[in-house]
C-alpha cells in the first residue's frame, strides 16, 4: 500500500503490518467505532477504514497527524483524526475497537528522558514501558461491551507486564499474534545496550514482535 511518509514520522514498518493483520481479523463493519493511537502514517487506521468502520485516529506528533491525514485523502477513506497524548483530544465516547503501536524500546538508563523529534516514535524510557502502562491502565476505560484492544510491542518491554495490567483493569487477555524479526538500525545501535541489560543473549540480532489483545466482556 503506498503511503505518503515526510521526515521525523514513524515508517511502516513489520509491527505495523502484525497490527494491520490482527485488525483485519475483527468483525468489523459500517457500524463499529474505532480508535487508533499513536497512528503515525495512519497505516492502522487505513486497515480499519477498509471494514466501513468509523475511525478515529491520534497522534502526538503534528507531521504524522498531517501524513495520516494526506494518506487518508490518498486512499478515499474518512478518518476523524487529532493531535495530542494518548485519550486526551477526545471527547468521550466508547469504541469497539482500540488498537496502539507505542513507542516501545528501551533507551539506556543513563540517558534521561526520550529523544526527540522521529526517536519520540520509539524511545519508552529504561524498560521500554513509558507509553505502554499508560496505554494499559487507561484505553480500557474507553472500550464499549465486548470491545477490543489490540497492542503491537516489542518482547523486550515485558509482553508478560502488558498482560498482567490489561487483566487487572478488567478484560479477558491473550497474546493474538507473535513475529520474529531481524534488528533494524535502531536496534542494531543498541544491541550492546540490550546485551548489558541482559533483555537479549550475546550476539542476538532477532527481536519477538507480539500483539497483545484484550477484551472487554461487560
């Protein structure tokens, strides 16, 4: 699919795409409400748009509220889009549908807060969880009956962790998808990084990818 990608906002990349597969398995149609967080090209919401659903989409960064708003235009879909953190451009309302490609990496512990600029699209603090536990503790407060969160992370900022604070806030979780994947250049710059930290074993160059789903049974 192709999509219009200016500098500093987050390319598609294969958590993308495990996301994009995950919600396109959802029953969705004209009738369902759904929310994309952390959209960058919009390339999730585009996924869900596809159904006839009706999306909403949220980004932090103003480039990438302006390329998913160019590639919506690109590929004739409506999605209702706004700038700010997380829940805090929205009005209310609950969805069917939530799904979030956060920043998820972990930065070294002795560099203080995130990068700036394309790095906010991936740096989450020491344990990769900044944006995560956020997520995790507030969307399902936004999910209608039988509503779903979908999570796409990186195994190295605790898949386990997401679970566990998704199941606390009240839904019924799994893990829908797993991927393996060769280290991209940002990995790659820290792999020594994640050798110290001991989130990967000497010489490893793969990362797990896994979309965490949960569901809001009343």
């Amino acid at each position: 699919m192709l999509l219009l990608r200016p500098p500093g906002v987050y390319p598609p990349q294969g958590d993308t795409e495990l996301l994009a597969a995950c919600v396109r398995r959802e029953p969705l149609d004209g009738s369902s409400r759904v929310l994309d967080l952390c959209t960058g090209t919009g390339a999730v919401a585009l996924a869900a748009a596809r159904s006839g659903a009706r999306v909403t989409a949220v980004d932090l960064s103003a480039r990438a509220v302006a390329a998913a708003w160019c590639n919506s235009r690109l590929h004739h879909r409506r999605i209702r889009l706004h700038r700010g953190d997380l829940l805090a451009p929205l009005s209310g309302g609950r969805f069917d549908l939530v799904t979030a490609n956060p920043p998820y990496l972990p930065t070294d512990p002795g560099k203080g807060s995130p990068g700036r600029g394309a790095a906010l699209a991936w740096d989450a603090g020491p344990d990769g969880r900044l944006v995560l536990d956020r997520i995790c503790r507030t969307t399902p407060r936004v999910l209608a009956a039988g509503g779903v969160l979908l999570i796409v992370q990186s195994a190295l900022a605790d898949v386990p962790e997401t679970l566990a604070l998704l199941r606390a806030a009240g839904l019924r979780t799994s893990v829908a998808a797993r991927q393996r994947q060769p280290f991209g250049p940002v990995l790659t710059a820290r792999a020594a990084l994640f050798e110290r930290l001991g989130l990967i074993g000497p010489g490893e160059r793969e990362e797990e990818l896994a979309v965490v789903r949960g569901v809001r049974e009343c």
